[in-house]
C-alpha cells in the first residue's frame, strides 16, 4: 500500500500489532525538489501544509526524530530511502527494497524497471522517465530566491536528512554542486 504525506509517527501502533506483520518504506525527498514538484499539482494549490516549505520540513523532521525511535525498537520492519538514491541507482536501491521485503528480483521487475527509468513517455504523472534527471530538476526549474526561501526554512531537516545547500544561483546550477550527502539517522 502507498499512503502520501502520512507522518511516520502515526506508524507506531500499526507497527505495534504483531498480527499485521507489517514492513514500513519511508520514503524522503530534498525539499527543493518536492516543492519544485508541487508547482505543478493541482491537488496541492489550496493547502497551506502542502504549499509551505516550512510545514514541510517540521513533518521532514518529525519524521527523522520518529525514524530514529522506530528503528531502534523495529530494526527490521522500517526501511528509509531517499527519493535520489531511488531516482539516481534504481536498479541497486530496488534490489535493496527488494531484500528488506524478503522478496525475490524477478525477470519482469528488471524488464520494468529497465523500461520505466530510461525514456520519457506522457506528463508530469507518467511512470515512464529518465529517473537519473528527476531528483535534480529543481536546479535548474527553480529560481534561486525561491531556493534560498525553501533553505531558510528547511535548514535543520536539510541537515538532518543529508541535504547541502546551494550558496548562489551559479553553485546551485553547478554540475559540480551535488545537493546530497551521506547521513544516519540518530536514534
């Protein structure tokens, strides 16, 4: 099942029934690149909590802050991922999701992913892109005040998620500027 924008703390008595057995995939994304994405959702327009970056990165930390707890008390049942590992390895990250499942990799899940993630077909919601250019489009889509707004108001979840930030517009446009780092989530 996906569910979007639910916080993970809200997780815990779902991962609390031992009946349900369930695996949990938190998947995180660099906020400048999550509100480059919502420019274009008309589902997001009207809500102030979808609209803002600071709402945004309050749940971005909530949800590293409740990650650390429930690894701790269910280190195998929580997977987290960023969006731009997904995006730039999709082959590896999958296999990796994959393991954490305890499922197998099978021919039409290469076949697929070897389809999807290469060519672009349809609009904004297709499944069919190039996925090694989507993480980073923001660098390029977005304007660099409105960068700077995002990072002003994102800074601890940035920090905490392993996000750097962009100094001006000609390092945020750089090919040498790699907007991610390594990070661990503190438990």
């Amino acid at each position: 099942m996906k569910v979007v924008r639910l916080r993970l703390r809200l997780i815990q008595e779902i991962l609390d029934d031992k009946d349900l057995n369930v695996k949990v995939l938190l998947l995180v994304r660099d906020p400048r690149g999550v509100m480059q994405s919502r420019q274009h959702s008309t589902f997001c327009q009207p809500a102030p909590d979808c609209r803002e970056p600071s709402h945004l990165c309050a749940d971005m930390i909530s949800d590293y802050v409740a990650a650390g707890r429930i690894q701790q008390q269910y280190p195998d049942r929580l997977m987290v991922l960023r969006y731009e590992e997904l995006a730039l390895k999709p082959n590896i990250t999958t296999y990796r999701i994959l393991k954490f499942l305890r499922l197998s990799a099978t021919q039409s899940i290469d076949e697929f992913l070897q389809s999807h993630t290469n060519v672009e077909v349809g609009d904004a919601y297709s499944t069919f892109r190039v996925s090694q250019k989507v993480p980073f489009k923001w660098k390029y889509a977005l304007d660099f005040n409105h960068v700077d707004e995002i990072q002003i108001a994102c800074k601890e979840a940035m920090l905490l998620w392993g996000y750097r930030m962009a100094y001006n517009e000609t390092h945020m446009k750089s090919k040498d500027f790699n907007p991610i780092e390594d990070y661990t989530i503190s438990q």
